[in-house]
C-alpha cells in the first residue's frame, strides 16, 4: 500500500496517503495534481488566473479564503469550479458532497449550516441531518452578512474542522475548504468581520475587474463552459490530500527564508504606521502556503518569489494600520524590502 | 513595481549633486562682483530653483509651461529683483529705519537671488527640455572656473589673491593650487556629465572633454605655460635680435596697441646691494636712440657711439666698452634680473658696466636670468651745474650725431626762448638750460596715452608746437631734440622705470609692462650719460598700479633661490602637513587600491576552479555575476534574486535558469548541487556567450578595465 506507485494512488484511502513514502519522483506527482486542479479551473473561471492560483495555494495549504468582490464578478464560478473539480467517491452513505453553497442572511441559524438531530419514526432513532458544511468546498457568500453567532459557529467549524450539535461532535472532511466573500461597499446592515475573526482566513484577496479580453471570452463562451461542467474530473479528493502531504515533506523551507518572514513581521511591528502587527500564528499559516507556491513553481525550495507573492494576502486582512493611514500595499513593500536584500546577499555567504 | 517616493530618493543624489555644482558656480561667480550676503543668495537661489525643477515641478505645473513663457517668466523675475533691489537702495526707508548698510545687503541679496535662479531656471529648463541644453550648463560651469581664474593670467602668478595668499603664506608654488583647481573643474565637469539623463551620448561627451584635457597637457608639455608676448608699448619686449642695428617699427605707433595687460609682469629685480635712487625712481637702461636718420632717432650703427650698452645677451659675462666717469659720484650694485617675457635686449639697472649670466632657477617661470653690475649715480642734480657737456675721446663725426636734430628752425627758437628766462649765472650752464626745458615740459606738457602725432613726419614737433599732450615718447624726443638744437649732446634711453616705492622695502622689485619707458639723457664731461626725465605734471591717465607685493617677493624669491629661502619653506612645511608627501600617499594609496581592485577581481573570477564543492554553486555563481556587473548588470537594492534573473535576461537569457539552480542550492537542500556541477563550465560558457553577442565591445571593454565591478555585485 505504501508504495508510492502513481496508479494507485487513486484508491489510497486519507489516512494511507499520510503514511505515503515519498520517493524522488513523488514531487512530480504533486505538481502534476495541482496542474491538473489549475487547468481545470481555469476552464471554468476566465481571466483570474492569480485568483485561482491563490484558491489553490490555499486549498493545498489547508487555509481558507475571503474574497472580497463585487456581485456577479465569479465568485461562485470560482467555488464551484474549485469543488468540481474534486472527484469524491459518490457512496451513498457518504454524507461529504464536492461543493456547497451558503448564502449568509441576518436570520440564517447555526443548525442551518451545521445540520440538526432529526427524529425518524420509522427507525425511531434520533438521525444527524447534516448541513451544507459537510462538503469539500463550501462557498460562504456574503459572510458579513450574517449573524455573528452563525459566523462564529462557521468559524469555529473552519478553525476546528468539526461542528458540535447537541454535545455530540461531527468531524468535517480533511478537504474542507472555505471560500468566504464580502462585498467591500455594501455595508449597510452587515455585521463585519472583527480582526481575530479574520485570522481563520489565510488569504484575504482583492479581486479587480477581469480585463476587456477575458471579459469578452466570458461573453462569447459561456454556454459551452457550462456544459463543460460535468465532464474532466480528473483530480480525486486523495490526490489533493496526497499532494498535501507530499508537498509538506519535499519542498525545504531554509533558514534564511524563515528568518526572512521574521524579520519582516517585525519590521511591521515596529513600523509607526502600523497600529497592530501580524501575530506568529499567521506566519506559521504561511509556511504550507509557501511551501505550495513554490511546488506550483515545480521548484523543491521556498524561495523570495513565493514570499512575495503570498506576503501582501496573508497580511492585508491581518495588521490594524495607524488611523489616517490607507496603503497597506506600499507599506508591506517597504517593509519588505530590507529582509528580502538580506535574503538575496545571505545567498551568496 | 516602484513607487514615487523611491523614484525621488533615487533622483535626490544626481540632483543634489548638479544643484551644488551649479550652485557653487553661482557663488563663485558673484564673489568678486558683490559682498558676502549677494554671493549667499547666489548660492541659495540656484540651489532652491535646482530643486524644485528636479524634484518638484517635474510632472505638474511645470510640464504645463511652454520653454520659451518659461525663459520671459525668468527674464521678468530678474527685472523684478532688479527693480526690488534698487527701490530699497534709492529710497530712504530702509536706510532710515534699519541702517544704510542693511539696506544695502539687502538690495545684493535680492539682486543676485533673482539672478542666480532666474539664469538657473533657464538654464535646467533648456537642459531638460532641449539636446543641446546640458552644453550650455556645462559651459556655464566651465566659464565660472575660467572666469575665476582669469586674474591668473598674463604671468600673475599670485591671483586672484584668495588663492595666491593661501599658497604663498604655506610656501607653496601657486600654480599647483591651480592645477588641482584645474583638476576640480575637469571633475565637476565630469560629474555633471554623469548626471545628464540621456547616457548614450556620455561617451561622447566624455572623450570630448577628454581629449581637451589631453590636448592641454601635451601643449603645455611641449610649449610650456602660455607667456604674454606683446606687454609693452615700447618695443622692448620680443625675441632677441643679434643685429640690433636693424631698422624698427617707428617707435610712436608702438603706443596704438590696445593693451589690457599693462599690469603683466616682465621681470623681476633682485638687489644685491642697497640702494636708493635720488629721484624717486628706478631706471633701467636697455637700449637709447641716438643716431637721427633723416626722420627720427634710431639706434645707432656707428663704431664707438652709444659705447656704454650692451647690445646682446651674453653666454657668459660682458662688459660695456665704456663705463661712467666720476666713480667716486656712482655707486657699483649688483642685482640679478629674470626675464618673465623674452626682451629684444638685456637691461640693468642705470647705468649697466656688465651682465655675467647665471642658472635659471625656475626654467618655466623665467625666459632669461642674468646678474647686472651697474654704477648707479648717487649725485644731486647741483652736482651737475658748471659741468660741461659732451666727451673729448669722441670723434668728430659721434659728436655731430649726437647733435643732430631734424630740419626745423622752431626747436632752436622755443630752445632759445627757454633759456632766456635764466638768470645771468647760468646763462652758459649747460645743465641749467637742460633744467629749463625740462622744466617748461614739465608744466606745460600733458601726459596721455592718446597718440595724435603717430603719423604726422615728424611726430616730436606735431607735439611740442601742438597740443602738447603725448607720452613718454613724445617727451623724450622733444627734449632731445630741444638739448640738441642748444648744442648739448643728447639721447632717448628707453627701457624701464620703476617708482621707488614698488619694492616696498623688499629687495625684489617686480617690473610690468606699464613701467616701459623712455627718457631724454644728456652726457656731461667726467660723469657719463645724465638722465634729465621730464615729468608732466598734468595726466589724463592713470598710470598707477595697485602694488604687487605679494608676487614680487614671490617672483624674487623664486629668483634669488637662496638656501635661506628653502630654510624658510623648510619651516613652514614642517609646522605644515607636507604637501608633496600628502600627494605622494594620495597617490600610492589609489595605486594600491586599484592594484588590490584588480587582485579582488581576479580572485572572484578563478576561484570556482578550485573551491570545494559544497562552496561551489556559491563561488560560481558569484563569478557570473560579477562579469554581469562589468557590463552594467546589477541588482538593485531590495530586488529579489529571480526578479533580477528576469530582467537580466533580456541580455543574459540563460541567467534564469543559473538563478534557479544556484537558489536551490542556497534555500533548498545543498546535497543537490551535485545534480549542477557537471553543468558549471557549459554555464560559464554560454553566458560568456552571451554578453558578447548581446553588448557591445566598448561596454565590455570598459568593464574588463574598471577595477572595482566587482563592488556591484550583490
């Protein structure tokens, strides 16, 4: 079982994959699964391709993501791609379906997307009903929207991987993967995400307009993309988990680039326009992201480039900037600068 | 992605550097025209308008403006401050209120603030705008130096005085200071070159100025340091002439050059022994017309006659064939002359018997170096009453040409006329009728530099029966011919003469153009040749000088090249840093520093050859970048390794690939570098390859040479 041989990978259940034995080619595998996820996403999803490469540098990492967007700018083309994309065996028994969506609104309940205990005449027994979050990628629309005991309970679910009905604790999927968003303007009767809360996301993404060519194509194709739909499920539920794992071994992370990640939370922390730093935990979150981003890379080490691209996401939702001040953009990048020339000469020593 | 603030950081230091240069230039241009409060706002203006264009107004408001409402905007700022300054000169309030002297700082500050940076805003708006703005910046930097030390020129070796007095007081010759000045305008040139945006046509500029500076040097080398040629209007000067009997130039129309340089000097003087002249001035004989040819006096080509000059410059020693009687009223000095500027002749102070020639101290600084033995009168004017004129040992035929005079009845009749007003003692007193004609010369006579009578036949009698207004030429030759129509034997002396109180108690005396001279000289029985110099008592010039103290002792210091003097030196140098020893180390040291350059280099670009293989991927990779910052291509400061792989490889395509290996090496697990080292040599190989299909030779070649590319990489 612990052969590592490709072909049966597919039928590795997710605990035998953790135990896999990674051999020189097993990188390979990796990146192979996380080029086909790529690809298949991008099928559906046109002109984000940054986007989705941050869905799945997070998907990888077990982290989640907050999109921040406009209505109707692909969102839940994204989500739903993303969990298409993923092949679940389809048992009948098996309460984990590939996708979900959850629109939040001001009256949702907890039990409405953990599920509820559910009396059942026949067998007289009482049954667990689960609720939207026993998917693989849940879609969280709109979570500023809701209740801040409904968003705690989805947090506590997204920190935790379980939800807690009635005493009893129902564990969620390993691949449990929340895509949350929140509209940036309409905030008129919405309950925002307070800091701490922000935390469980490990990316924050801002998302534009797509560009005039991609939004064309969206126009001109949108009819075959969804017929597209129900075919090319090539990625199992155990290849992203074996990927997961695979990653994790292989892709070194040295010294100098966690001393990098260091110094640069704590050129933040003393920078006077920053009110609050980012804690230890987020750069412990960002270690998986790297390790990802650099695999997606086909490259076996963490390198400058990932810290770059992953740095402004991981952060932008996570350090409180001193009032009056706006450009967190331009005061990551300066901050940034120092470690990074320090990183680059630390190669050469 | 960067953003402004670093695109303005980076800008600062170029800018900062051009503003001071240009800023200096100001300063150093309205030092000799204003006082210190018109050379800081000079200064301050340009810098302030450097900025603001530079930094600024770049993008906004200024991009807006046309050049030319730009250079009128200039022009009005300048009128106003012209305009501003004068209002506060020529009304009373503030002179009332605060103090007449605020009042006038205060107008200079506003006078030169709005001319600095009205010419600076034109100047950095050309420069920007236009191709051939940056050449006038340049040459305005360029005419600030020359301008500076312009005072420098005509052999003042001691201007302008901030420099001089700083190098004389330290004992140091002022010409090096000069150099290093020289060199300083060549740097600031260089370094405004530097700053220009458009590099492409740096090496253009570069090898321009360049070859200026290599052209002076080889001109200096091989013709030595520019002398002044024509600095007097009495034909003294020039290149020596064996036959001095030639026929000259007439001597009158010598006075039509225009001369700027009166004050440039010809020789200096070095007395040997004491001396005070009785009548207020030095004279120096060098040459005398005697001999009338038809039109005027000329030198003489007869045997025997003016026996007493020495008509040419000696190898060793030459004596005069006949010396001055009386010995016992004469006084024998020894000075040393040299020559500054070639002269037609030797002189010596009054009257010469004999020069003996002698080392050139300084073959640069002087053209001729000599000592003159002289028999210098120590006689009062009364000692020359009842003495009788003319020499018992002349032949016939001198005597009658020193008594010649042109063919004109009225020098007889104004003689006469003259001499009737003597009293009845000295009626036969040769010496007493010379006085009386100097005399009237001397009140009637106006001194002028104006020649009227350059062209008249006889310009002598044109000026003693016309206006009477003429220079010492006109003076002489009128006495002259006046002494002669009265029987007295007579000559014109020319050479020069120097007031008494130029040697200001030193024993140098420093000779200029302005002192050229010529004089009437009558020969009295038993004594010699007596000079009678008339002196006008009316001018319409100023012939005075200002002293040059400071570059006659100097210059005679120089000359005199006494052991005392190098003592003196000695001294100062000692309680001084040595100069020469400073330059010495300066020099060594940037050898050395080159030389370990060059060995750093080298090192750096062998040393994957033999490093161990753990160090390898390391070595390796610096090497290559080191031959990428010889071209020009670094990484900035904060730019990460693979992002410069990227933008090195629009040149380089391959450094990508090396990038990845040698980070994987760096960040990821060192056991894999075994996977790159058989591929370190074809690496080498193709980016070798590569810069020398993707640059050109001169990019290389100034690569191969700079000493410390390797400081840029990083």
């Amino acid at each position: 079982m612990n052969s590592g041989n490709t072909d049966k990978v597919t039928e590795l259940t997710s605990t035998d994959t953790n135990g896999a034995k990674p051999n020189t080619d097993s990188l390979e595998v990796a990146t192979k699964t996380l080029k086909e996820l790529n690809d298949i996403v991008k099928q559906q999803v046109l002109g984000r391709d940054d986007v989705i490469e941050l869905a799945i540098i997070a998907l990888i990492a077990d982290g989640h993501i907050l999109l921040e967007d406009f209505p109707g700018s692909g969102k839940t083309t994204l989500a739903k791609a993303m969990g298409e994309a993923i092949e679940t065996r389809q048992s009948t028994d098996e309460p984990i379906v590939p996708f979900r969506r959850i629109q939040f609104t001001p009256d949702l309940l907890p039990s409405d997307i953990t599920g509820v205990p559910v009396f059942d005449s026949n067998s007289n027994a009482v049954h667990f009903h689960h609720g939207p979050l026993f998917a693989h990628v849940v879609l969280a629309d709109e979570i500023n929207r809701t209740s801040p005991k409904v968003q705690s309970a989805m947090l506590e679910a997204m920190g935790e991987k379980q939800v807690t009905v009635d005493n009893t604790t129902y564990l969620l999927d390993d691949l449990f993967f929340v895509i949350a968003t929140q509209n940036p303007l309409d905030l008129i009767g919405t309950y925002p995400l307070p800091t701490p809360q922000l935390d469980r996301f490990l990316f924050k993404i801002t998302m534009d307009h797509i560009d005039r060519a991609s939004e064309l194509e969206v126009l001109d194709s949108y009819k075959e993309r969804r017929q597209l739909t129900n075919q090319h499920k090539t990625v199992t539920r155990s290849d992203v988990l074996m990927a997961r794992s695979i990653i994790d071994k292989n892709v070194e992370i040295s010294a100098q680039i966690k001393a990098t990640l260091v110094d640069i939370s704590r050129n933040l922390r003393k920078d006077d326009r920053v009110l609050q730093g980012n804690s230890t935990r987020s750069m412990v979150l960002l270690l998986p992201a790297l390790q990802v981003s650099a695999a997606l890379r086909q490259r076996e080490y963490v390198s400058t480039e990932d810290i770059e691209l992953l740095i402004p996401h991981v952060l932008n939702h996570r350090i409180e900037l001193a009032p009056g001040v706006s450009d967190i953009k331009k005061i990551l990048q300066e901050n940034m600068q120092e470690p990074i020339e320090k990183l680059a000469k630390s190669t050469l020593k | 992605m960067i953003s402004r603030n670093e695109v303005s950081i980076s800008k600062l230091l170029p800018t900062s550097l051009r503003a001071a240069i240009i800023a200096c230039s100001f300063w150093v241009l309205s030092l000799p025209m204003t006082v210190v409060s018109g050379s800081v706002a000079a200064f301050c203006g340009s810098l302030l308008i450097c900025y603001t264009i530079d930094l600024r107004l770049d993008r906004e408001f200024f991009s807006k403006l046309r050049t030319l409402s730009i250079i009128g905007l200039s022009i009005c700022l300048w009128a106003t401050g012209l305009l501003l300054s004068n209002f506060f000169v020529n009304t009373e309030i503030i002179s009332f209120s605060a103090s007449p002297l605020i009042a006038f700082n205060l107008s200079e500050a506003i006078k030169w603030l709005a001319l600095s940076s009205s010419l600076t805003l034109i100047l950095r708006t050309l420069a920007q705008r236009t191709s051939y703005g940056a050449t006038i910046e340049i040459i305005f930097v360029a005419a600030a130096f020359v301008i500076t030390l312009a005072a420098h020129r005509n052999g003042m070796i001691h201007r302008p005085f901030l420099i001089g007095d700083f190098a004389i007081i330290r004992g140091i010759d002022p010409s090096s200071i000069l150099m290093v000045l020289g060199c300083a305008a060549v740097i600031s040139l260089s370094a405004l070159l530097m700053v220009e945006k458009n590099h492409k046509r740096l090496p253009y500029h570069f090898s321009i100025l360049g070859i200026l500076c290599l052209s002076l040097f080889v001109y200096v080398n091989f013709f030595g340091i520019p002398t002044p040629q024509s600095t007097d209007t009495m034909g003294l000067t020039g290149e020596a002439s064996d036959n001095t009997n030639s026929q000259r130039d007439n001597p009158f129309r010598d006075g039509e050059n225009e001369n700027s340089d009166r004050e440039a000097p010809v020789a200096v003087v070095v007395f040997r022994d004491d001396y005070e002249p009785i009548n207020g001035s030095y004279y120096f004989r060098e040459s005398a017309y005697s001999q009338f040819n038809g039109t005027m006096l000329d030198y003489s080509n007869i045997d025997g006659m003016d026996a007493d000059l020495i008509k040419k410059f000696t190898i060793d020693r030459t004596e005069a064939e006949q010396n001055p009687l009386a010995e016992d009223q004469h006084k024998a000095i020894k000075t040393t002359v040299g020559m500054l500027v070639p002269h037609r002749n030797p002189f010596g102070l009054e009257s010469p018997i004999a020069y003996e020639n002698i080392a050139n101290p300084n073959n640069v600084r002087f053209k001729r170096t000599y000592d003159a033995y002289s028999l210098a009168p120590q006689y009062s004017f009364e000692y020359l009453l009842e003495r009788e004129v003319g020499n018992e040992e002349w032949s016939e035929e001198i005597l009658t040409e020193y008594l010649r005079l042109p063919d004109d009845d009225r020098y007889r009749s104004l003689a006469d006329e003259l001499i009737g007003n003597l009293k009845p003692e000295f009626t036969n007193d040769p010496f007493a009728k010379t006085w009386a004609i100097k005399a009237y010369l001397d009140e009637n006579g106006i001194y002028s530099l104006k020649n009227e009578h350059a062209y008249e036949s006889d310009p002598a009698a044109s000026f003693l029966f016309g206006d009477l207004t003429g220079y010492c030429m006109h003076f002489s030759f009128a006495a002259t011919y006046l002494f002669r129509s009265l029987g007295i034997p007579s000559r014109v002396g020319i050479g020069y003469s120097v007031p008494a109180a130029n040697r200001a108690g030193g024993s140098a005396l420093l000779v200029q153009a302005i002192h050229g001279h010529a004089w009437p000289e009558v020969y009295f029985k038993d004594i010699g040749w007596v000079i009678i110099d008339p002196a006008p008592q009316q001018t319409l010039v100023d012939m005075t000088t200002d002293p040059q103290d400071s570059l006659q002792q100097l210059l005679g210091d120089m000359l005199r090249n006494d052991s005392s003097f190098q003592d003196f030196l000695e001294s100062q140098r000692t309680s001084f840093i040595q100069f020469g020893t400073i330059l010495n180390i300066i020099y060594a040291l940037v050898i050395t520093l080159i030389l370990i350059g060059y060995v750093v280099k080298t090192y750096r670009l062998l040393i994957p050859n033999f490093s161990l293989a753990n160090e390898r991927y390391r070595v390796s990779y610096r090497a290559i970048l080191d031959r990428l910052a010889c071209i020009g291509i670094r990484r900035r400061f904060g730019e990460s390794r693979e992002k410069f792989a990227s933008r090195a490889s629009k040149t380089v395509p391959s450094i990508i690939e090396l990038t990845d290996s040698h980070l994987s090496c760096a960040l990821g697990n060192i056991s894999k570098w075994k996977n790159y080292e058989t591929n370190w040599q074809e690496f080498e190989r193709r980016i070798q390859q590569e810069i020398t299909s993707n640059t050109n030779i001169w990019h290389r070649v100034v690569g191969l040479i700079n000493p410390f590319s390797w400081l840029l990489t990083k």
